[in-house]
C-alpha cells in the first residue's frame, strides 16, 4: 500500500511539473521549428521556382537551408522559428510564394475589448520580442541621415516604428516607438526586413490589425516603404500614388489633347470582372485624346481574362497615337506583364519607378500547413520563364519620374519636350 501511495504521489508531482513545463512554453509561445523547417523545404524543392533557380545544381540550396536547420530547435520561439520559415522561402526567387500565421480572428472582430481580451491570451499575441530604452532609441534615430534607411517612420497617426540595423546579421529590425492601436505597443519588435536587390526588401512582420505573422514585399524610396504604408515624413505628399484610391476604374479628359484612364486591378473575378468589362466598353465609344496616359499605379496584378480586354483596345489606339504607362512599386504580377506587353507597341512609353517584380509565376491558390499548426505555406503552381529577367527587380521604366511633384503632370511635361 505504502509502494502504491508512493507511486501516486510521484505521478502526481510529475504531472505538475509536465503542466508547469507546458505552460511556460505556452507562454514563451515555442513551438518545434525544426519539424516546421523540414517541412517546408521539402515542399519547397516540389516548386517550379526551386527547378528554375537550382535545377540540376541543388548543393548551394542545401547549404543554405542545412544554415538554417542547425538554428532550428524542438522549442524555437515562435518569432525565431518564423524568421527561419521565412528565410527558407526567400531563397527561391519567386514573390508569389509567401508564408503567412493560421489564425481565425480577423481585424473587424479585434475591435471589440472583449474579443482583444481573449486574444492576449493567444500564442500569435505574445510572439514578438521585446525591447529596453524606447525613448533613447527614438532620439538616436533622429539623428541619421535622411537618406537612409535606418530612421523613425510612421504607419499614420497610430504606428510610429524605429528601423534599425540588426547587430549580428544582416537587414534591419522594425521596432515600435509609439502605438495607438490596440494590439500592439512601445517596445515591441515589429518584424525585420531582409534586403533583396534594387532597393527591395522582404518584410517578415506582424499584421497591424491582428499581430498575425506575414511576409510582405516592398519597394523603399524617398523615405517610404510603399507596401507597408511606412513613411519618415507623415505629412509628405505621396505622388507616387495614384490621385483616388476608392475606384478602381476610371477616365478623365484632361484636355482636348489629353486623355486619362486608371486601372487599379486586373482581377479575373467578379464583380471586380464585370466593372472592367463595362468600363472598357466605354472606351470604344470615346473620342480619345491624341495621348493617353494609363495608370497602372498600385495595380497588384489579377488575370487575362481581364488585361487583354484592355490590351485589344489599346493595342488598336497605339497604332495611330501616344501612350504613356504608369507604374510604380506596388505594380504588380499581371499588371507588370501588361506594361511589358504595351511597351512592345509602337507609339508605348512606361513612366514611374521600377515595378514590384513579381511577374513570373502563378499563384494557384494551393497552401501547406506547417507541423506545428502555426504557419501555412502558399506557393505558386506554373513559371512563365520569359519574365524571369524581370522576377525580384521589376519592370525599368523607359522615365523615371521624381517622388517630389506630381506624377501625371510630369507625364505631361515628358509629352510637351
């Protein structure tokens, strides 16, 4: 009996230690990374961008990931873990692939104090690190040149993040300075940035609304990262935008030489769809200017099923008059693809900046879940291999416009000289 009780009372102890043992690493938000990893690059080795990139010459792929594979532990905090998810993808060059956190709530349930409440109590809320002496990194920060990228910048009047140089390795560390919004607060990690080529960088962060882990592509310039709505200066005109973002299809004259259209996406679904199409009727009954400026600005791309309605029109207007392409960083996937495709008309001129270059392959829709349950992986299912000059640079401007005055009117400049 004696042996008996002895036997309980240690399974009972042990029990504790189990759930104690549990929950610190509950609260430490771990989970197995190493599994994780695994995982993903093997499904990575399944892509068209892993055949494009290595083809028959896979060691430098496995050297890298092997890299990463000695950081990752059975208990790799959630952030850590995500950062090494996050580089294995950006190995291969393809930005549609993309990893992003598993999580239900979505930004219009975590207004409500009860909803933000309960999701405090969450893994994905307590994953970011954090860090000391907020206000002396603030005024350190002040002090850098204005052209770098190291600085304070603001996401509107409720975000203001420190970018900073990460000590041991490379790319940046996005800290928050000042906050507003109810999930996030000063001395958090944002995320990081890991750069890419011509001025690019791969954001590895936390969603502003719901803290869920992302990876965004962005263009920096003039002090702005353009995907992540980051700018130094809070007041500075954006030019660089298209002049209305509530629609997405739109014609101005504006004058009797001049002729304007924006077309904000090239969606394949409705009712995005049906708007193109009933706005491109209206074209073939216009009377057109002799130059026509088509602002593909902050177009993220769709399907040919709605760009090359738009290509026969203006396939057929170019024969005879000027077309100017509007571009920017935020121009992106099939929109790239129809700059591409106009500029080899006559007649066709491309304006702005060096698009997203994120052109070369499709995204199908078609995601993997992560061992952990944490991250799901999306990746693309078909490469168009005669973009691939294009992938991780973008389309180059035949003009690049100036980021300090209005980007039709130096459109319209361009055509006078």
């Amino acid at each position: 009996m004696k042996t008996a009780l002895k036997i309980k009372i240690s399974l009972y102890f042990l029990c504790l230690i189990m759930l104690s043992t549990c929950s610190l690493m509950a609260q430490e938000a771990a989970c197995d990374c190493s599994k994780d990893l695994e995982f993903l690059v093997n499904v990575l080795k399944q892509s068209p961008a892993y055949k494009v990139d290595y083809g028959e010459n896979t060691s430098e792929f496995d050297k890298a990931t092997e890299v990463l594979l000695a950081k990752a532990e059975s208990t790799t905090s959630l952030f850590d873990c995500y950062v090494l998810l996050a580089k294995a993808v950006s190995l291969l060059n393809d930005g549609h692939n993309s990893l992003y956190g598993i999580q239900q709530e979505v930004a219009e349930e975590l207004t409500e104090a009860e909803k933000i409440t309960a999701y405090q109590e969450t893994d994905f809320y307590a994953m970011y690190p954090h860090f000391d002496a907020v206000l002396e990194l603030q005024q350190r920060l002040k002090t850098v040149p204005e052209s770098a990228v190291e600085g304070v910048y603001s996401a509107g009047s409720k975000l203001k993040v420190g970018v900073v140089r990460r000590k041991d390795e490379e790319g940046y560390e996005m800290r928050i300075l000042e906050s507003q919004l109810p999930l996030w607060s000063a001395g958090e990690q944002l995320g990081i940035l890991l750069p890419e080529s011509q001025g690019k960088f791969i954001a590895v962060m936390g969603n502003y609304q719901t803290k869920t882990p992302m990876m965004i592509r962005t263009g920096l310039n003039n002090g702005t990262f353009f995907s992540l709505s980051l700018k130094k200066h809070v007041d500075q005109k954006d030019f660089w935008l298209p002049r209305t973002t509530e629609e997405n299809y739109q014609y101005e004259d504006l004058d009797s030489e001049v002729s304007y259209i924006k077309v904000g996406s090239f969606s394949g679904f409705n009712p995005t769809l049906s708007r193109a199409e009933a706005f491109y009727e209206t074209l073939k009954n216009k009377q057109l200017g002799d130059h026509l400026i088509v602002d593909l600005r902050n177009n993220y791309g769709g399907g040919d099923r709605n760009s090359k309605l738009l290509y026969k029109i203006l396939k057929r207007y170019a024969k005879r008059y000027h077309l100017y392409i509007l571009i920017n960083q935020n121009t992106a996937s099939n929109a790239e693809q129809f700059a591409l495709k106009m500029r080899a008309l006559d007649n066709v001129m491309v304006l702005g900046d060096y698009s997203k270059g994120i052109l070369t392959y499709e995204l199908e829709g078609k995601s993997h879940k992560l061992p952990s349950g944490y991250f799901k992986l999306s990746l693309s299912s078909k490469a168009h291999k005669k973009y691939l000059p294009y992938e991780g640079i973008g389309v180059t401007p035949d003009v690049f416009l100036e980021y300090s005055a209005d980007w039709i009117e130096q459109t319209r400049a361009y055509m006078e000289n």
